[in-house]
C-alpha cells in the first residue's frame, strides 16, 4: 500500500483528537483537582508518638514506679523486723527477769526449810523430781528425813505386795522389782487367812482397791492427787475423797499435824507402844514431801520416837501436816538401792502397800 504524506498526517490528528478535546475541556472547566486523606500527611512525631511507643513508655513508668514502691516496702519490712527482733528480746529479757524474781521467794523458802533439816548426804536431781536424804540425830533416836519436790505424775506412785490384793513384800524387794529410786513404807494392813491386806480405804491408779471405808475411830486417808498435792484427812463420805481427786493413797493412825498445829493423839497411841521406830510423811507450803523414818531401840541407847517427838520434830522442820504411818518392825526406807534406816527386827517386814519413787 501506498501511503502519501497528507494521509498520514489525518490518521495522526484523527488519533490524538480525543486527547485534545479532553484538554480544551479541563481548560474550560477551570483545572483539574487531586484531593488526598488525611492519612497522607501524618503529624509530627514530636506531637503524637505511635501508639507501641507510648505503651512500651507507659510500662517503663510503671516499671519504674513499682521498683521504687518495693524499695520503700523492703526498708519498711527491715525495720520493722529490726523491731520485732527487739522488741522479742526485750520481752525474753523481761519474761526471764520476771521468771527469776518470781522463783526467788521459792528458793528462799526451799533455802529456809532445807537448812533446818541438815546438810543432805545425797541428793539425786532429774526431770521427774528431785530427792534429797538427811541423817537425822535427836536426844532419844536415830532417824532418816527424804525431802522430795515432785516435778511429774511418774514420779511417785503407791503399789501393792507383789502386785496383788493381799499380797505382801518387802519395800526394798518393791523398790527393786519397779527400779525405783527410793521407797517407803506406806499405810497399815490386817492380815487374815494367810494373806496381808492393805487396812480400810486404799487408793491405786486412782481406783479404790476395796471399796471405800468412811473413817472411824482414829484412823484417816493419806496420798498424792492429780496436782502432785498431799491430802489427807478422815472422810466421811465417797464424795468427799472423790474430790480431792487422789492418784494413790492408804489409811492408818492418827493425824498428827493439821496446818502447822498439833492434832491431839489419842491415849492408846501415846501409849502402844511408847517409843517405836517410827515412819511419818508430812508436806511443806510449797507441796514439797517429807517422809522421816526413825530407828527403834538399840545397843547404843537409842530407844526408839514417842508420836509427841515426832510432832515436835515436824514443827521444827517446818511442815504443815503430817500423818503417822505404819512403824516398828514395818518402818523402811530405800534409797539408791540400799537400806537406809535400821530395821526394828533386824530385817525389813514384808507389807501390803509401799510409796515408791522414779528419777
């Protein structure tokens, strides 16, 4: 095909026709317009952070102030366990001041009573009890003071001969057989049908081994309760010793003091007999024990305790009642293993009830 230059010119401004109307009509209508978001012209940084930015700042701040709120909270805490640990120690210090004046007065009177009785010539210390043994040297006797403080339930008890109502031994082979530390002997007994029973109201492991007997005539109830307290007395009613709450207990003649005081003997033990080894137990203010033991007649003219000695002697001591257990041939006393007093017939009876004691 042949192709002039006037055709090609037309096919040209044909082609570019639409291109120049659309011109003519932006130039008549005033111009075009281009209109952008807002988002095309972000603010400046220094007026509004991005938003991870202004958390991760947030966080810092409180970063920051919870590290500065534990410091304080730390300080706090030290001082107010510097306080508590002083405070502690001053109340330890003042608690054991308090203690050691509070015992004082104790120790003073045990100091008082303990030095009335004699320098003891053996003295055994423990959790359960501490017992000290005096020699006792009077115008007519011989005897044997055992001062006992105790400290726990174990630490004394009362048993039968041989473990059986109407059964009968020795206070050393009692005191052997249990391992006690020291033994005495306890109330009186009746014999009968070749067996020995303990005599009237008797008291084991807080049971009445027989029943129990309302006192008459002169005997009475002696033992240990639940508060490691000596009690004793006569009673009348079941009620009247329940009560008192005794752990172990015998009964025998007579009463001999009542608060300190002098019970009146009755005429037929002044007399039956007169002057005997004698074995008495008795309590201080402080509910210490304190059992004497007295030799009988013998070749070095020793003739053996009236009751009204005994009395006398009890007052010296400082006790505030005591009661007259059984004597002569039944007065024993056991310690560390041995006997210690010297028995009336040579040897020791065998009995019904003795008092033992556990270190």
């Amino acid at each position: 095909m042949n192709w002039n230059v006037k055709m090609i010119n037309r096919l040209a401004l044909l082609s570019c026709a639409p291109f120049i109307g659309m011109l003519i009509w932006i130039v008549a209508t005033g111009g075009l317009m281009l209109e952008l978001s807002d988002r095309a012209f972000p603010e400046p940084s220094s007026q509004r952070p991005p938003e991870h930015l202004t958390h991760t700042a947030m966080l810092s701040q409180r970063l920051d102030d919870a590290q500065a709120t534990a410091v304080v909270t730390a300080d706090k805490l030290k001082e107010s366990t510097r306080l508590y640990s002083q405070t502690n120690k001053d109340m330890k210090s003042i608690v054991q001041t308090v203690t050691t004046q509070a015992a004082r007065p104790a120790k003073i009177y045990d100091r008082r009573i303990t030095i009335k009785l004699g320098t003891p010539s053996s003295t055994v210390q423990s959790d359960k009890l501490r017992a000290q043994l005096f020699h006792i040297k009077a115008q007519n006797f011989n005897g044997y003071a055992l001062k006992v403080k105790l400290k726990a339930e174990d630490a004394m008890k009362m048993v039968l001969g041989n473990d059986k109502f109407g059964g009968a031994e020795t206070t050393l082979s009692a005191t052997q057989r249990y391992k006690a530390l020291a033994g005495v002997n306890a109330g009186g007994f009746a014999d009968q049908g070749g067996e020995r029973y303990p005599l009237s109201t008797t008291v084991l492991d807080g049971e009445y081994v027989n029943g129990f007997e309302a006192s008459f005539k002169d005997l009475f109830f002696v033992g240990v309760n639940k508060d490691l307290k000596l009690v004793g007395g006569n009673y009348s009613s079941k009620t009247e010793l329940d009560n008192e709450q005794a752990m172990f207990g015998a009964s025998f003649v007579p009463i001999l003091l009542k608060n300190g005081y002098r019970q009146t003997i009755p005429l037929k033990w002044q007399t039956s007999p007169k002057r005997t080894a004698r074995t008495v137990v008795a309590n201080y203010k402080d509910d210490q024990l304190l059992f004497i033991v007295t030799d009988g007649a013998n070749n070095s003219g020793a003739s053996g305790a009236t009751l009204a000695e005994m009395q006398t002697l009890l007052i010296r001591f400082g006790a505030v009642d005591a009661y007259n257990l059984d004597g002569g041939g039944s007065s024993s006393l056991i310690f560390n293993g041995r006997v210690v007093n010297n028995p009336k017939d040579g040897q020791l009876r065998k009995l019904s009830t003795h008092f033992l004691f556990f270190k």
